[in-house]
C-alpha cells in the first residue's frame, strides 16, 4: 500500500496563495474601489438588473474556478471501523465459491475441470508434439521448406502402407503411444 | 584429592567427551547446527505425547500440525484461501486449490502434501486421505518497508508483506457442516430466555 506525501502540493500552493489574495481582496471582481458582495455598504432598493450586478451574474454563469471544485471534492469524514471493514471484506460474496465443476480424468486419473481438458494428458501430448516438430524440423532443414504433401507419423517398427504413397514420412524412434491411433 | 579434582576437571575439558554427549559447550558457542533458529508455537505442538489410552477408551484421531513461515503474500488474500479450506477433506481441499487462481493457492497446496506425507510417514495415519482439515489459518508475517518511487520527484513507502500459513491436519472424515440456523431456532431460543427469566422480589 502506497501513501502519496505531499501529492496535493501545488495544488496546496495555489489554494495558499488564493486565500492570501482574497484575505488581502485582490481577486479579481473586487477592486478597491468596489467592497466585496458580502458587505453592503448601503442597501438601495433599485432595479434587479445593474450595471455592477450583471457583471456578477456573468461570473456567477461561468464555469466554477479551480478554488470551488477542490472544496466540493468528495473525503472521508470518518475512518472505517476494523468491525465496518470486516463486514465488508468477508461477506459472502466476497469470499471465494467452492467449485462443483472438478471431475477425475477417465485416462490418468488426475483431476481435470468438466469443460477443459485434462491438464496432464495436454501437457504429454504437448511434449510428444514438440518430438515431432523436431523431427520435421531436422528434415526439413531451413524454415519454409515444407513440402506441399501430407505428412505420416511412424514409429518403431511400423511400416508405410498403400494410402501412405506419395506422403512425407517422418520417423519416431520409439514404441508408438498408446494414445496416437494409427489410420 | 585436590590433584585427583583437577585431573578430573582436565579430563573433562577434552571437549570431544561434551560433543559425544550432546550437550552445548558454554565457551566454543558457535551453532553449527543446521537447524531452524527458534520453533515456533505451532512446529512445536506436533511434539506433545499423550499418555498411552485405556482400554476401554475411544481412540484418539491424529493430530499433524504444519505450517510455512514467510510466504511472499499479503495476509489478507491468504485469508480468503484459508477460510475455503475450513473443514473440507483433504482431497476435496487439494481439488479446489488445483482449480483456484490465486498464488496463495499453489503454496498451501504443496503445504497440504507436505502436511499428508508427513502424516504417513510420521505420525501413523493408515490412509492419506482419511484425514480432514481441522484448522487451517494465515498469519502475518514480518513486514519491510521500501520506497516506491512515482513522478515529479514525489515518493511512496510502500510495504512488503509476507505472511505464514498454519494447517492442522486430524484423521477420520470431516465432521458435517453446522445446519443453517432457522427462524424456528431463533423462535425456540427466545422462548427459552423468556422461560428462565427469574422474578425478583417476589415469593
């Protein structure tokens, strides 16, 4: 957990610097001529509209400055209780759900999830298919260099057939998987 | 006798005699030993032995205490894990932290097995998966401060948790959950506290 140290600085700045401007009644909108709206110096029953006043509805119209906006942002008004945040971190929905969805695998007996397939059989097939590859690989010497035909798979003591003519046979030096069905 | 004493004293300061018999020499303390530097509170209840039972008593299940020190997770989300575990078996524990996502859950996984070889090989139990999870809690761990560097020059200090993992493992099947309490519980209980309210200053 990262606590910012003084994130707010130039905004702090800039908040210091505009109180010392109001307090001294430089803003603009107060000249020293005019007394700021907060004090009337004489109440004078006149027209809604002034010449004075309309210029105070249109900065009242404009878009509220920088000062307004930090004053409203939204804070904390008091530190939530260990008890509050207990309620909030272990409620039900928060805590993890029991998964009904594991089953056995049928072929290696480890656990595997319903959809999904069986993490230990997909690992031995990934590694026999890499065998392959490197086998492919070392026929075919340069990258781009496959032939346009079909490939055969063929392992110890196994023979190409008749539908195996014109394919590409590549050799496997050990005793045919018992997963890898033979055509 | 004074040179019989000191002889006596000599002999015994061969410091090859003090190592056969296994107790610390007080002047060449140098801790050779490999093992851990204190035992914890939970490493040490797996030492405790009962006296043998009586014949005619129920058997007591076995108790296998574990735990792992220092895991590089916060103690919160280790939390959430632990409390999954609570009062599975162990099968069915080891078949939800396969399947969980969360870092916490490998470590406590190889903490079960850890736990279950120890438990057959150690402390007697007949079959490995006969065993449920008595209690299974995540402490916290010794933190580090570090600083954490952002823009415009400004600094964090950010902290490093860790926390540790206790399990304790009992043999037999795990006990059936608590049933769901019902408003005709609740009805009941009430009705017992307005029963055995007592009437003070009466006869």
């Amino acid at each position: 957990m990262a606590v910012l140290v003084l994130v707010f600085s130039p905004l702090r700045g800039l908040l210091q610097r505009c109180w010392g401007r109001l307090e001294r009644g430089l803003l603009p909108g107060f000249s020293e001529s005019q007394s700021p709206p907060w004090v009337p110096a004489l109440a004078v029953q006149a027209p809604a509209f002034l010449p004075e006043s309309g210029r105070d509805i249109r900065e009242s119209n404009e878009s509220p400055s920088l000062l307004d906006s930090i004053l409203w942002m939204a804070a904390p008004k008091k530190r939530r209780t260990i008890e509050v945040n207990r309620c909030r971190r272990r409620n039900p929905n928060k805590l993890i759900k029991v998964k009904t969805n594991i089953d056995v695998c049928p072929e290696c007996g480890n656990l595997k999830q319903k959809h999904v397939l069986c993490g230990y059989c997909y690992a031995k097939v990934k590694a026999e298919t890499r065998l392959i590859r490197m086998e492919i690989g070392k026929k075919e010497g340069r990258p781009f260099n496959t032939p346009t035909v079909e490939t055969v798979i063929l392992y110890d003591g196994e023979k190409p057939t008749k539908k195996d003519e014109g394919k590409r046979i590549i050799e496997r030096a050990r005793k045919r998987p018992s997963w890898f069905v033979q055509n | 006798s004074g040179s019989t004493w000191v002889r006596g004293l000599l002999s015994c300061m061969r410091p090859e005699r003090w190592l056969a018999s296994g107790s610390l020499l007080p002047l060449s303390c140098i801790h050779t030993s490999t093992s851990l530097q204190k035992l914890g509170k939970w490493e040490k209840k797996n030492r405790i032995v009962y006296p043998p039972q009586l014949p005619g008593e129920p058997r007591r299940p076995a108790e296998i205490y574990h735990c792992r020190r220092d895991i590089k997770y916060s103690h919160e989300k280790m939390w959430y894990l632990a409390k999954l575990i609570q009062g599975m078996s162990i099968d069915q524990a080891l078949a939800q932290l396969e399947f969980n996502d969360k870092k916490g859950a490998k470590v406590i996984k190889e903490v079960l097995l850890e736990a279950q070889e120890l438990a057959v090989r150690n402390h007697n139990v007949e079959f490995k998966s006969n065993l449920h999870i008595a209690a299974s809690i995540a402490g916290k761990g010794h933190y580090v401060k570090r600083i954490r560097y952002h823009g415009k020059g400004m600094f964090g200090i950010m902290k490093i948790s860790r926390c540790h993992y206790f399990v304790k493992l009992v043999e037999g099947p795990p006990p059936p959950p608590e049933p769901p309490r019902t408003g005709f519980d609740q009805a009941k209980e009430y009705v017992q506290q307005l029963r055995s309210r007592t009437l003070v200053n009466t006869l």
